[in-house]
C-alpha cells in the first residue's frame, strides 16, 4: 500500500478528527495515511542534491496534505513553510499548496487580495506602532463605529476582540497582538446575526452552512450551532473569494451586513470541517482526497 504524509500538528492525538478522517478517506481509496509534524523533517544538502527527509516514510511519495503547522518562532514557521516549498519543486503536490497556506494565514494580505479583486471585505488597517493603532482607532471611534482587532495569524477566534471605547485600546501590549495590529471595521449585522462558511474545493463550493453563536463570534470551535444554508449569493461570494487568493480549496467565512450586503471576513486554507460535516450528507473527506488524488494524476 502506498503512504501519504499529512502533516499535522496534532500527532500526539493521531491526526486528530480531521487526520483520522483524511485517513479513512485515503484508506477507502488504497493509501495508507502517515501522520508526520513538519518540526520532525529535516533537509540536508549534499552533492549539490536537496533532500528532505521525513521520518516514516520509505519511499518518494507523490503528495502530502497539509492539515496543521505547529506554532513557533519566526525561524522555524519559515523553515517548516520553506520544506513544503521544496517537496513541490521536487515535484511533490502539497494539499493546499505551500504559496496558499503562506498567503491566508496572513490575514492582512488576504485583505489585500480580496480588495484588489473586487471581492468586499471589511475597511482594514495593518500597522506595527502603536500610536498609529490608537490614532486610527480613535478616528473610527469618533465616527461612532466599532472596531475589530484580531491577531494577524490566528484562527477559531482566539484573541479577536471588540474596541468600542478609548478604554479599551490603552491597555499593555499582549501576546495575541505581537507587535501588528490588524484592525477592521465591525460588519454591523442587523437582523443577520449569524455568519457563514462557505467550503470550496477547486471553484466549487460543495457546502455551506450558517453559524449561529452566543456571542458576535460565531466560530464552531466556541460552540455556534450549525445549519444548512442554500443562499446562492453566500456560497457566489465564497468562490470569489477563493479565487482572489488562488488557492486548491478554503473555508471561507463570509457575514452579511444590516443592507443584505455580503463581505468576505476570512480565507482559511487549512479550514475545520467537523461542524460543517454535522449538516451535510455526504463526507467532506472523500471530496479533498479525490481532488489530492486528480492532482497527482495530472
């Protein structure tokens, strides 16, 4: 039987949900799934040959999805993202691509690709000083809107915060910021108060569902219940959206403001499906490996 590597960052659980479930999907298909964290590989260079070396697997393998990359210094995240880069110029498809994962895990240049192709997303700022910071949050304060500051790498809403008051902007610097402030204007919802994730896979969006959350996070990691959607213009928007950052498959979250007026909030490009996969019929696995698979055969 031939062995994919999925990285993921959670081998101490087995790949966790999503790892066992890519794996099942593999296994259905004749591939044995191999669960490898990228801080483990090593590359070494000698007579003028680039190697990467990663541990389990015995043979050259023709492609890897990637399902986590553990957090770490500024160092080592370039040296885990740099080892992806050279297992596709090697020729190996990496699932999403090493480009893909660089672009939407920086959430100021999915921004700015978003912008740049016509698909609405909030007003943003990105700065590193903090005088600027409070200075724009205090122009947008004085118009009498609300801001969201979030981490510029970050997901499942961990560290997104509401600043609705001066008060709120002049405490220490934390860890959740870490020297750049990535500020947007809060999407005022109206009766929408929800929010949406549209999964695409090669242009096509194979599901979608409403978050309902307690709070206005919406996120399935902090408890949001799930339902089916089949608004045509919310999963319209996702594939846009999708496009715009040039990426195989995403999870893209998208709100509709108070005017009906949808905006593209997130591109995830190694997104959860589990709250997604409660609703929808048919297994969101089997998509992703036949779509890995198609691409290696190409």
């Amino acid at each position: 039987m031939q062995v994919v590597p999925i990285f993921t960052d959670e081998v101490a659980q087995a790949g966790g949900w999503h790892g066992q479930s890519l794996a099942q999907a593999f296994a259905r298909r004749g591939w044995q799934a191999l669960m490898v964290s990228l801080d483990s590989c090593h590359l070494s260079i000698a007579n003028q040959q680039v190697l990467i070396h990663i541990p389990g697997l015995t043979q050259p393998a023709p492609m890897a999805f990637v399902r986590g990359v553990a957090a770490g210094t500024t160092q080592q995240i370039i040296t885990r993202m740099n080892l992806l880069h050279t297992l596709q110029r090697q020729g190996m498809v990496i699932y999403n691509s090493a480009r893909a994962i660089e672009t939407t895990v920086d959430k100021g240049l999915t921004s700015q690709l978003l912008a740049e192709q016509g698909v609405a997303t909030p007003v943003t700022w990105v700065c590193e000083h903090r005088h600027i910071a409070h200075a724009l949050m205090q122009q947008v304060l004085d118009t009498g809107k609300t801001l969201v500051i979030k981490p510029l790498f970050g997901s499942q809403g961990k560290g997104v915060r509401l600043i609705e008051s001066r008060q709120q902007f002049a405490l220490p610097q934390d860890p959740f910021v870490d020297g750049v402030y990535y500020l947007q204007e809060k999407i005022e919802c109206g009766p929408y108060q929800h929010d949406y994730r549209v999964f695409v896979v090669r242009g096509e969006p194979i599901a979608v569902m409403q978050r309902q959350g307690d709070s206005w996070l919406h996120n399935v990691a902090r408890g949001a219940r799930c339902s089916a959607c089949d608004e045509q213009d919310v999963a319209d928007i996702g594939v846009r959206a999708a496009q715009a950052v040039n990426i195989a498959y995403a999870g893209v979250d998208v709100m509709r403001d108070k005017h009906g007026k949808l905006w593209v909030i997130e591109v995830n490009s190694i997104p959860a499906w589990r709250g997604l996969q409660s609703i929808t019929s048919f297994d969101i696995a089997d998509v992703l490996v036949n779509d890995v698979l198609q691409l290696a055969d190409a």
